[in-house]
C-alpha cells in the first residue's frame, strides 16, 4: 500500500513537471498540430496555438505554414507571460459572406498584448467584393459597418511586419489604445472603388509608426482618431485612396487631443486628396497640434494639400455653426508634384477658432505644366520659399 501511494505521488510530481515544462517552452507552434490543415477553417487550431503560446514563460511563435486556408473570425487576448509571434506564409481567407462572420466587428483581433509580432509573407484577404455591394454608409449615416480586417488593440511594444491586407469587407486595421506599435514593410490591397477601407486607422495610441508600407484602397490609407500622439509616418506609397487624413475630428463628444505627427518622404499617387486635416462643422472642441507634412512627392493627387474644417460628408451636418476644433503648428515642406485640379493647397479653417502657426515652405505643384493655385480663409500661413499663392 506504501509502495503503491509513493508510486502515485511520484507520477503526479512528473505529470506536474511535464505540463510545467511544456508551458515554460511552448517554442514554434505549427497550427498543424492543433488541427490545423489546408483548405479548412483554422480559427479554432489558432485559439488553441495562441492559448498555450500566452501561458508559457518563454518566447514562442505560431507558424501558419504556405498554403491556403479558411479563418472565421479570430478574437486573441492577453495579457501573456512572455513575448509571442505570430509568423504567417499562408493565404488566409475570410467568409465570402459577411453573415457568416456573425456580426463581429473584427474578422482577426488581438487585444492586451506586449510584445507581440505578426510576420510572414502571407496575406489575409477579407474577400470584401460582394459585401462591398451591400455597403450604403454614403447614404445612410446609420448604416451597418461591416466586418475589419484587423482589430490591434491595447499592444504595447510590439510589431506588424510584411503580411498582406487584401480586400476587407470594412477598414484593413484598426489601432486603438495601443503603445510604440510599428508596422514595416506591411502591405495594403483594395481597390479604388471598395467604400470604408481604411488602410490604417489610428485612435488613443501613442507611438505608433508605419514604415515603408505601400497602401492602395478605397478610402483613408491612413487615418488618424482623436486621443493620438506622436505618430510617424515614413517611406509610405498610398494609392489609390484618399489620402493620409488627421480625422475627421468634431463629430463626437469628449474627443481627446491629436499632438505629434510627422508624415515624410511619402509618395502618393491617383488620390482623392494628399495630406489632410479635416473638422467637422460643430460646437465639439478639441485640439490638434504639432502635425509635420514633409519631403512628400505628389503624383495626379486631386486635392494635394488640405486644412477643411467644413467637412461635411454627405450632408450629414450643417455649417451653420463653426469647428470648435483649434489646430496650431502645421507645417507643410518640400512638398512637390502634380495636381489633379487646379486648387493645389486649400486651406480652410474655422472662423470660430482661426487656425494659428501654419507654416508653408516649398511647395511645388503643377497642373497641366502651369503654377497650381491656393484657397486659404481664417488663416495667416508663414510662407518660405515657393508656394501657391493664397487666395480668399
């Protein structure tokens, strides 16, 4: 009877042990080993890859082999124990059908995470095409958003590198509440005529940069929400789109400040606009400060350089009131290329609170070979060098 109770005392110690060895060293997990195969949905295989990665102790990384696979929607949470990968070389497809997706609002989220990284050359294609058709937020101001691509929110220090975005049902990523994430290298496929893909849409973050990133789609490449700081935008190609927006801001009660933005040597072409900062006509106020347009090429950009704090989409609002939003210390520098219009640089801001130290240094548009032109009101921007003229 001893011997047998040393026995079972001695193999629940090991069983203890081996469990706590395999979550200490959970190493590369290759979804296979979950269930994950080819051809079939791997939502479920990524869970439970992600589950045991997040208790172990040490560094571990997911492995999505090549080849092609099925997700549903994917909802990933911290906090974890030690930094995860996710590295994926396949082609993920979501639902054709956005019921499918069951109303959720992110087909792959991950939430209260550090140190996390997803890498690979492989590419998440939302298959946005037939629910892009059932899209009617330009005429319905309460219209149902469709389902995201990503969802990254409450990262800290942590890093989206070379996969690929393709055809969201809604927004490629979205960023919120999130600290020093980087995306490099990450790429952005939509067409032009796909509605509400956001590239990558920013909001209550700090020390976000996106690095040598090319975007095309059908909306925003790049977008910036209230409550975001020091934000660095570098070696980004956008186009089609409709360019890198600050906003819009003024829609919404208790928005945060916007502070800290540089956006340079960008390239964008075929755009709707360039660079942007857009406000809503309202008695909502907040701030936007300290936002840096540099060494940017303009190539067929319809509107390349706009201050609007008159944006109204869609007759959704008024302008009987002005934007209570102030925006001060903006610069616009070396910025060259071809304009789509005549108006190179419009720069309209709120007669309620005038926009204060804008400054304009060698701004260099052409349209159709000739000397574009500039609208400006509520402003007295510093010119340097050579600019457009301002007009009121």
């Amino acid at each position: 009877m001893e011997n047998n109770m040393k026995f079972f005392i001695i193999t629940i110690v090991l069983s203890l042990f081996q469990t706590n060895l395999v979550l200490g060293q959970a190493g590369n997990l290759d979804i296979s080993r979950f269930g994950g195969k080819p051809n079939t949905d791997i939502a479920k295989a990524i869970v439970s890859a992600f589950t045991q990665a997040c208790a172990a102790t040490t560094p571990s990384k997911i492995v999505i082999p090549a080849g092609k696979y099925i997700m549903g929607s994917v909802d990933l949470k911290g906090p974890c124990k030690a930094p995860i990968e996710l590295q994926v070389d396949g082609t993920v497809s979501a639902p054709t059908d956005a019921a499918a997706l069951k109303g959720v609002e992110y087909w792959f989220k991950i939430s209260h995470v550090n140190s996390f990284t997803l890498s690979g050359v492989g590419v998440f294609d939302g298959l946005g095409p037939t629910s892009w058709k059932q899209n009617d937020c330009t005429k319905n101001k309460d219209c149902k958003m469709l389902c995201m691509n990503f969802g990254f929110h409450f990262l800290n220090d942590s890093t989206i590198r070379d996969v690929t975005s393709k055809d969201s049902k809604n927004f490629h990523a979205n960023v919120l509440e999130c600290g020093n994430v980087t995306f490099d290298g990450f790429k952005i496929i939509a067409p032009a005529e796909s509605p509400n893909t956001d590239g990558i849409h920013i909001g209550r973050s700090n020390g976000v940069k996106i690095l040598n990133t090319n975007i095309g789609t059908g909306d925003d490449c790049i977008s910036i929400g209230d409550g975001t700081s020091n934000v660095v935008v570098q070696n980004v190609n956008c186009g089609p789109g409709h360019g890198i927006s600050v906003g819009s801001l003024g829609r919404y009660e208790n928005e945060e400040p916007v502070e800290g933005l540089l956006v340079k040597n960008c390239t964008l072409k075929n755009t709707d606009n360039g660079v942007r900062i857009k406000t809503w006509p309202s008695d909502l106020g907040a701030t936007v400060t300290d936002m840096n347009f540099e060494d940017i090429t303009m190539i067929n950009v319809s509107n390349p350089i706009i201050v609007d704090q008159e944006y109204c989409p869609w007759n959704q609002c008024t302008k009987e009131k002005p934007s209570k939003i102030k925006i001060s210390k903006v610069s616009f520098k070396n910025i060259k290329g071809t304009s789509g219009t005549k108006e190179g640089m419009s720069l309209i801001c709120s007669k309620g609170v005038p926009c204060e130290e804008v400054q304009i240094a060698n701004v260099d548009l052409t349209f159709n070979g000739a000397e574009t032109s500039a609208k400006c009101a509520n402003v007295k921007p510093i010119i340097t060098g050579k600019a457009p003229v301002c007009a009121a």
